[in-house]
C-alpha cells in the first residue's frame, strides 16, 4: 500500500525546513523496513508500506495526518477509476467499528474527488485560452479611429 503524509504546520516554517524534512525521512525509513520515502508537494510519499506497520508510524513525531493513496494516470477515466475504488473501500468499513479505518478511507476517497475537480480546473483553463478571440474591425475612421457600434447597458444603440 502506499501513503501520503501530511506535515505538521512545526515543519513548514523557517529557512531550517530542508533539516526537518532530511530528518523525518530518515526517522521513517530507519522505522519503517523496506519503504521508500519520497518527498511530494504536499507532504510525503511512502511506498511499500504494509498495514501492519501502521502502530510504528504513531511513533514518529512531525506529521499531521495520513491517508492511503493509489497511483493513477492523470486522464479523467483513470481517476475516475480511482474514485470507484475508494467509493468500495468506503462501503467495506462504514459499518464497521473503528471510525479510524472509516475517517482514513473517507479521507482517501475525498483527494480522488479534488483530483477530478484539478483536472476539471485544467481543462477550463484550456478552453478559456481557446476562446479568446480578437474583435472584428469594421473600418477605420478619420485619425485611425475605429468605427463600430456601441451599446449602453440597458441595451440601446
């Protein structure tokens, strides 16, 4: 499985940041076996990790939270793949005890959503630039002006 941590706001402040940071992700990787550590935009990356190594990572101080996280292509139909998997793992332990396991799976499900509506956001931003378009000129007047029609508010010419 792999997880996405969250810093701890102690960790975002001061020129001493790339220390912290050098410093959880050794703390993690010699606690943590076998997983690889990546630093990302929003915290850290684990990969590898394994369910049962869960009551180590409470061990660690400097970061806030944590939500499992898949990989996925960055196109609509893969994320929304994404969704539909979380969407079940959601399902899988609503009814069951631990709010831990159901808050950790609603969290996952909701940074599958943010990830369609970023990827909504850019396909806007795309069809915005596309839809800019130079007004048409009708002809110019005495000095170079441009004569053409205006229209006040309320729609009279």
């Amino acid at each position: 499985m792999n997880l996405i941590i969250h810093i701890d706001e102690i960790f975002l402040k001061g020129s001493n940041q790339p220390l912290f940071y050098r410093r959880l992700i050794e703390n993690l990787e010699k606690l943590l076996q076998g997983v690889q550590v990546h630093r990302i935009e929003s915290g850290l990356w684990l990969e590898n990790f394994q369910e049962s190594q869960l009551n180590q990572l409470a061990l660690i101080p400097g970061f806030a939270n944590y939500a499992e996280a898949i990989k996925v292509k960055n196109t609509v139909g893969d994320i929304k793949k994404g969704v539909e998997e979380k969407i079940e793992a959601v399902k899988k332990v609503k009814d069951g005890n631990d709010e831990t396991v159901l808050r950790q799976a609603l969290d996952a499900l909701q940074q599958e959503i943010q990830k369609i509506g970023a990827e909504m956001y850019k396909q806007e931003k795309a069809t915005e630039k596309e839809v800019t378009e130079e007004p048409e000129i009708k002809e110019k007047g005495e000095g170079g002006t441009i004569k053409g029609e205006f229209e006040e508010g309320d729609g009279k010419k």
